[in-house]
C-alpha cells in the first residue's frame, strides 16, 4: 500500500468518526442508552467483521487464534469500546470539536510514547508538532470558555 492510499485511508476513516459518532448520538437519544448505542456499533462491527473474516481467512484463522493465549487479545475489543464510549460521551457533553481534538492529541502523545517504548527515532520537528497540536486543544478549550 502506497504512502498516499495509506493516507487517504486515514483521512477517510478520521473523517468517518465524525460522522460514527453523530450518528451513535442519535441512536443514544432515540434509545435512550449510551449502552444500547454501543451495543448496535459493536453488533454491526462483529457481524460484519465475522462475515469478512471467514470468507478472506476461512475459519483456521480463527482456530489458530484460539490455540494461542487468546484472552490477551479481548483487551483491544474492550480499548475500542472505551474509545467509542469516550467519543459518544465527548460529543453529548463537550461536542465534536472539542471531543476530536481531545481525542487526536492523546493519540500523538501516546503513540509517540509507542514509538519511544519500540525503539523508533522521532525527530525534533514531530516533537514540535505534538507540541503545537497539545497547544492547539488548551486554546480549542479556552475558545469555550
């Protein structure tokens, strides 16, 4: 996958969380449950995963999985469902705005810390950029005051 697919990918999916979440908003109001709007992004998400999964990697995969230390992998499922908990909660609460840009830097922070704990170079100018991104959330923060 080239540099620009991979980008566009993200830019799509970066994109589509705010839609995601303006939905599941919805879907919390019409319900009346934070946990039923969850429930429908994650029933959605397994069945479609499932329904992919085993018609790409057939059901050895699955196997395979099982065999190993399976249940150190229900931990990024139950990450995910922090995440979009979070989001959903960011949007009824704080908005979008606030919510993404919330969301985005703790992601830069954490993965610079990822890059760090693995070894990875990250070079002075990435440093700024975090730097200018966290400084970017006070003022979107102080823009609600």
């Amino acid at each position: 996958m080239t540099l620009l697919v991979t980008l566009l990918l993200l830019v799509t999916a970066g994109s589509a969380l705010v839609l995601q979440n303006a939905l599941m908003l919805e879907a919390r109001t019409v319900s009346g449950s934070i946990w039923v709007a969850l429930w429908l992004n994650s029933a959605v998400g397994l069945v479609v995963l499932s329904v992919t999964a085993l018609a790409v990697d057939g059901p050895e995969a699955f196997a395979r999985l099982a065999s190993g230390r399976w249940w150190i992998f229900l931990v990024p499922g139950l990450l995910g469902t922090l995440f979009v908990f979070a989001s959903l909660t960011g949007y009824a609460q704080v908005g979008a705005t606030l919510t993404i840009s919330a969301l985005v830097a703790s992601q830069v922070v954490a993965g610079l810390g990822f890059d760090t704990l693995r070894g990875t170079s990250v070079a002075p100018l990435q440093i700024l950029g975090l730097v200018l991104l966290v400084v970017g959330v006070a003022l979107v923060i102080g823009a609600r005051s």
